[in-house]
C-alpha cells in the first residue's frame, strides 16, 4: 500500500469541528454580553446576539487558531456596538431637529434599524472567516 492511499482515509480527510473552541467562545459571548447589556438595549442586543451565534456555530468549530477566532468575535462585538450608538444618535439627533419623538420615525427605527445592521454584520463575519483563512493557508 503506497503512502498516498494511507493519507486518503476517510479519517484523514474528515475536518473535526473544535468544541473547546465553542465553549471557550461561549464563556466569551456570555462575558461580552453581559458588559454590552448595560450599554444598549433592544434590537442592538438581538443583532450583536445574532452575529454572535453565527460565529460559534460557523467559525468556532473550524480549523485555526483560538485567538484570531476571539479577536474578530471581539472585533464584531466592538463594531457593532459602535454602530448602534451611532444609530441611536442619529435618532436623537432627528428628533432633536423634528422637535418631538412621532410614531412613524419609532416605525422607521424599528423597521431599518435591523435592516442597516446587516451593513456591518456581514462585513465583519466574511473578513473573521477571511482573516481565519489566511491564517491557515500561511501556515502551510
């Protein structure tokens, strides 16, 4: 048997997700939602959970190294944040300018205030998996 045939088992081939990375990712979500929690509220709180979870079920069990896997996850975390207050400003700023807080600009929040939030949510989790990525093919 030649030593090509060894290395394609079917073991061999098999990528093995990386639990320890989740729960470690867990504890950190947990952590980082906590502090995030006495910040912002409501939706902002929902997104950055949404972005969250994407994270420990898609890049957490992959192949790479645990500190580029929690630093995009703080990363995205930080940026999210940033970009809901910068929101939540925006809204003050608005009904600063209108004068009152009316019921169609609560609307309008609650409609594209989750819609916007995919402006950063997608770029940061596509450039975690990218940054992973390249750090694995460097390592070969």
């Amino acid at each position: 048997m030649s030593s090509l045939q060894e290395k394609s088992t079917p073991d061999a081939d098999r990528i093995k997700p990386q639990y320890v990375h989740m729960l470690i990712g867990i504890v950190f979500i947990m952590f980082f939602f906590y502090v995030i929690s006495q910040l912002l509220e409501g939706l902002a709180l929902i997104t950055i959970l949404v972005f969250n979870t994407l994270s420990i079920i898609l890049t957490f069990p992959l192949k790479g190294p645990l500190w580029c896997k929690i630093a995009w996850l703080g990363v995205g975390n930080l940026i999210g944040v940033a970009w809901n207050v910068l929101r939540m400003s925006l809204m003050s700023l608005i009904t600063v300018i209108i004068g009152i807080e009316t019921e169609p600009l609560r609307i309008a929040n609650f409609i594209l205030g989750p819609v916007t939030d995919f402006l950063w949510l997608v770029p940061v989790w596509s450039l975690g998996l990218s940054a992973l990525s390249s750090l694995d093919h460097r390592r070969r």
